[in-house]
C-alpha cells in the first residue's frame, strides 16, 4: 500500500520482455507493446475475448483500417490471435452498420463535406459528413451495444485529428427500422486542444460542462451544429397521411409514410405497382378510389388462399397487367371465341400476390415483388424498374443526371429450392399456381419503381 511502480528500463526491460516473449523492435521499429498478465475476461472463454477485442478494434480504430481518399494506404494493419488461431477482424468498409460510417468518412473528405463554425467571432471547429441509406436491423454485438447502438444507426462518430473514435454521438431517429444514418466529425488541429482538454481520463466523450472560456463555447457549439446539421438530414415530421395519399404506394411506402415527402426526400425506398394496361378503370367519382384498392397507401389489398394464392376476385382482371390484344388471336370486343375445340388459350396476365415488401439478402436491403401468372400458357415476364426522388411536398422528381439507378438483381419461384436467382430483366415462366418473386436492388435515397409486363412465350410454346 502507498508504494509507486516505476517502469523498468533499458537491459532490465529487455529482460522482463524476452520473459514474456515479446519480439523486441527493429533498429529503425518504433511501437508499443502491451501485456495484460492473468486478465479478467468476464467470465469469457479465451477465443470469445479475442474475437471480442477484434471487434473492438473494427469499432473504435476503424478510421486507421480503412483506405483513405486519395488512394493512400491504411495508417495501421491490425491483426488478432488466441493460442495461435487468427482471429478474423472485421472490415469496416463491408461490415454494418461500420460501412456507413466509412461512407460518411469519405463524404467529410470530399466537397461535400460541412465545415462547422462559431460565428462570433468566426473560428472553424471541424468538418461533418453525413451518409444515409435503406439497411436492415442488424444483430448488435456485445461492443456495438457498448458503444450504444441497439439494432440501427443514428450515429455521429466524434474523433480529433488523430482519427482516434472518441463517441458514437446519438442524433434524432428516423422513423423506420430500414432507414439508418451514420455521421463523422473530425476536429480542425486550430482547436484540436480544446477537445483534448474536453476528455476525460477514458477518453471517451468531449464535456464542456468541466471547461470555461473559449473552450467550453467551442466544445459546446460543437454539439449544437451537429444537432443542427442532423435536424435538416432527418426531416421525418411529414405526416404519414399526406405521404400515403401523394403517390401509389404500396406496402413499402406504408413502412416508411413519414419518409416518402420528408424535406431532403430521405430515405423513401418504395415500390408503387405501376403497369403498362392502359386500361385500367378511372377512379369512383365520390371516392377517388379505383375499385379493390385501399385508401390506404393507394396500395392493392391481397385477397387469397392460406398458401398465398389470390383467389380470382370481382375487379380483379382490371388490376392485371395483360399483353398485348394482338396476342389473343380476335377482337376483344367479340368474346371468347367458341369456334372449334383448340381454341387458343387466354393471353397471360401477371397477378401480384401480396405488396412490395423489403428484405435482407446478404447483408443489404432489396425490395421483393412476388407475382404470378394464372394462365396455364408460356410467359416472359420483364421488370422495368426507374427512380425518383421524393421532394418536400411529397411529389416526385426526375433524378439528376449519373444518379444511382436501381437495377433487377433476378428471380425465384417459391417452390424453388436453395436461395440461386435467374439472372437477367426477364424471366421466361409457365404459368400456373406457381408464385414467383423478382428481387430488386434499390438506389440509395431514391423511390424505387417495379413495372412488370408480361407477353406470350412464343418459342418452344406454339
């Protein structure tokens, strides 16, 4: 008790080092070696605490692990071992909700990056980048939940010059699960010390309440700017009825309602039914509602079996998305032809079953159609899919020019087995009962619109 530990030095430490078998540095090495001798792992089995400590190094050093913008290699490689096994670290750049994080980093780099100031007078206190996109939940491990994140990111990672993360700073959510956001503030090296002088021992958090003077406005008009900048990034006070009514939308819209008309048009992610009949009925005069579709969301209301199958239903042929007249082989106007026992078979029709909802598939978020087509005829079912941005007043607007456009990543049937898409815009399908899903690839920050059209298969068919 009451005793002070001095560090060893020189041959002494060398000894105590070459004990514990430390590999000693190169003549031009420089570096810090740690041990923790007889460590508490919290009751943790030595393989769970070193993937632990990979996890924490990806959490609280990832600004060090990644490549930075211009094309300069990472400042450190880490690497994590227990009784000789390697312990996989993982990439930030890949792994959510870190990816985010990493994007916003490069967004803080580049042009569009915010510089926050004091005003009066003006000092410059660093630069904000913000990023946002569709993304699951993810599963929260023991150290994201430490750095307080549950199952999405609202999150603003602090750090100052030395790209240490101090604190994963909590911003307002978005309303919606499937929406994340992530943010990074890098403080200027003019009033680097300012924030040093904010930390405490732990050096987790910048607190201006400990500070007087220059420091603690600076610190303190830090947090300000960043709630600020994070109140004009996520703008979801629209209400889900002006959003629902704005546009046809279907189930996807309904999840993200307070989204689709926000200010900056965040994150609205849907996938309204639209089709190439131009046949469809005009909306009952005293209910502006087509007949069969729900105010709700303008969306088609699913009717059907247990297995999912939609029963044929009053109405339902004017929500079918036909082929072409030509393809029926007789004016439409006449009837069903009754000349002759082969006659030809109806024209294929696509029948959506359920609404556009969102999934995960292989980490990232995809919106899913399932459809089918009754007729028993050889079809080619193609997916066009477009983009719009959602505006303040909810209406939708052309994307600029070179922006990120959705894409048709393929298609499967239910009755598939395994998790293997058919690549390609099309599918060429007999129909049937058989239900089928075409899986899109939305763009970030974007309405995402599926038309499906359909045609008879006319090779291998006839």
């Amino acid at each position: 008790m009451g005793e002070v530990l001095e560090p060893l030095k020189g041959s002494d430490a060398e000894a105590v080092a070459k004990t514990l078998g430390l590999t000693p540095f190169g003549i031009e090495e420089t570096g810090t070696t740690i041990v923790v001798i007889d460590p508490d792992l919290d009751g943790r089995e030595s393989i769970e605490a070193a993937t632990w400590m990979a996890d924490a190094i990806a959490w609280n050093l990832w600004p060090k692990m990644i490549e930075k913008v211009d094309g300069r290699r990472p400042d450190i490689r880490f690497s994590v071992s227990c009784d000789g096994q390697d312990v996989a670290i993982p990439d930030p750049s890949t792994t959510r909700p870190l990816r985010l994080f990493v994007d916003a980093y490069r967004h803080m780099e580049s042009a569009d990056g915010q510089v926050m100031n004091v005003l009066k007078p003006k000092i410059r206190l660093g630069k904000l980048g913000l990023h946002k996109t569709m993304m699951p939940p993810f599963e929260p491990t023991g150290v994201s939940e430490e750095c307080g994140f549950d199952r999405t990111s609202q999150h603003v990672c602090l750090m100052r010059t030395a790209e240490l993360v101090v604190k994963y700073f909590v911003g307002p959510g978005t309303g919606s699960e499937m929406v994340s956001y992530a943010g990074v503030f890098r403080s200027d090296n003019e009033v680097d010390q300012s924030y040093a002088r904010s930390e405490p021992p732990t050096h987790d958090d910048w607190r201006f309440e400990t500070l007087d003077g220059g420091d603690k406005r600076i610190v303190k008009t830090t947090y300000r700017r960043i709630r600020e900048a994070l109140s004009a990034f996520v703008d979801v006070k629209t209400s889900g009825h002006d959003a629902a009514t704005v546009a046809p939308l279907g189930a996807a819209s309904r999840m993200f309602s307070s989204l689709v008309s926000a200010a900056l048009g965040f994150g609205g992610l849907t996938a309204p039914i639209t089709t190439k009949n131009r046949d469809l009925p005009e909306p009952d005069e005293d209910t502006d509602r087509r007949p069969g579709v729900s105010n709700q969301g303008d969306s088609v209301e699913p009717r059907g079996d247990k297995a999912g199958h939609r029963e044929e239903q009053p109405g339902d042929s004017e929500r079918d998305v036909k082929a072409d007249d030509e393809s029926s082989g007789g004016d439409p106007s006449q009837g069903p032809s009754t000349q002759g026992r082969h006659r030809r078979s109806p024209p294929p029709k696509i029948r959506y079953v359920g609404e556009p909802s969102i999934e995960d598939r292989n980490g990232y978020a995809v919106v899913v159609q399932r459809f089918m087509v009754p007729q028993h005829v050889g079809a080619v079912v193609r997916a066009d899919v477009s983009v719009s941005i959602p505006s303040a007043k909810g209406r939708e607007v052309s994307p600029p020019k070179g922006a990120p456009q959705p894409s048709v990543l393929g298609w499967r049937s239910d009755s598939q087995q395994g998790d293997v898409l058919t690549l390609g815009r099309s599918l060429t399908l007999e129909g049937g009962k058989t239900v089928w899903s075409v899986f899109v690839k939305p763009a970030p920050d974007t309405v995402t619109s599926i038309e499906l059209s359909v045609e008879r298969a006319t090779e291998g068919y006839e």
